[in-house]
C-alpha cells in the first residue's frame, strides 16, 4: 500500500499501448506482489517485468526513467542512487523529501499525486522526447554528487562539531 505501485501499474497500462518499445522493470517484493502480478494479468499490462529482489544497480545503468509513486517515504535512497546513472527519476510529489531531492523539470520530475492525467501527459511528454533529454540526465548525475557519502560525511561532522 505505501509503494502504491497500483498507482503505477494503472500509469503503466495507460502509456504502455502508445510506446510498446519500452518496458516497466519492478524491483523489489512484498506480500502483495502476487495480487499486483495477477492485477496485470487481469488488466492485460504489456511490457512489464515482475524481478523480485534484486540487485538494482544494472537496472539503473540502462534505465531510461525511475518511476517512484510512494505515498510516503522517509528519504528514499534510490532517487539519488539511480540519479547517479543518469536515470531521470518522476516520482509522486507525496512525501516531502522529494522536493528535497527533486528539482522539478532540472534534474527530475515531481509528479502531481491529484492529477493523474496530467501525470500521464508528462511521461507521454518525455517518452516522445527521451533522445532530447541528455542535458536532464547530465544533471542528474551532477547533482546526485551532493548525496555521496564523502560531501554528507563533512556536513555531519560540521554537524556534530557545531553541537560540541
């Protein structure tokens, strides 16, 4: 419930039939994998891919797009994780870390929780475009650097040494 990855399947079937070139990839298991699985099944979703748990990172270096529709997160690390391949990250603007993370239209998307038409006009808009965004995935890997250990590890112990 909290993935909300019914939200996404419902994307899915609704841009899959216009782009039957690309697949959706879902990493990842849970008790609801097998309903989510048959809710495919049931919707005849095309061009999906049900993995498990897996390693993420092969994922990352030849996904196009990192689709996150959580209804809440904490500070989810595979927005930066798969930003540092290159992957342009549309999540759900649910959460508030994702405005932390997410410079909208610069580095990613924040997709509209209540507006799921226009959802669906954005990544309508970037599937068309995808050979067009090259700048975008630049900037992903550029500003995933603010989140690696060594810049965060320095700002903690600025941190911590502040407190003293």
């Amino acid at each position: 419930n909290q993935k909300n990855i019914k939200y996404l399947l419902k994307i899915w079937k609704s841009i899959s039939v216009l782009f039957p070139d690309w697949k959706l990839f879902l990493l990842g298991d849970g008790p609801d994998k097998e309903i989510l699985f048959n809710y495919s099944v049931k919707t005849n979703l095309s061009n999906i891919v049900f993995l498990g748990n897996t390693s993420p990172i092969d994922y990352y270096k030849s996904a196009s797009f990192l689709l996150l529709t959580s209804r809440f997160e904490g500070w989810p690390m595979v927005i930066p994780e798969s930003m540092s391949f290159g992957c342009i990250p549309c999540v759900l603007n649910s959460f508030t870390s994702s405005y932390d993370m997410i410079l909208n239209g610069k580095n990613g998307f924040l997709l509209d929780q209540f507006n799921f038409k226009k959802n669906i006009e954005l990544l309508i808009y970037l599937l068309n475009n995808y050979s067009n965004l090259k700048e975008l995935r630049n900037n992903c890997i550029q500003y995933s650097k603010h989140f690696q250990i060594e810049r965060l590890g320095i700002k903690w112990q600025e941190l911590l040494e502040f407190k003293k």
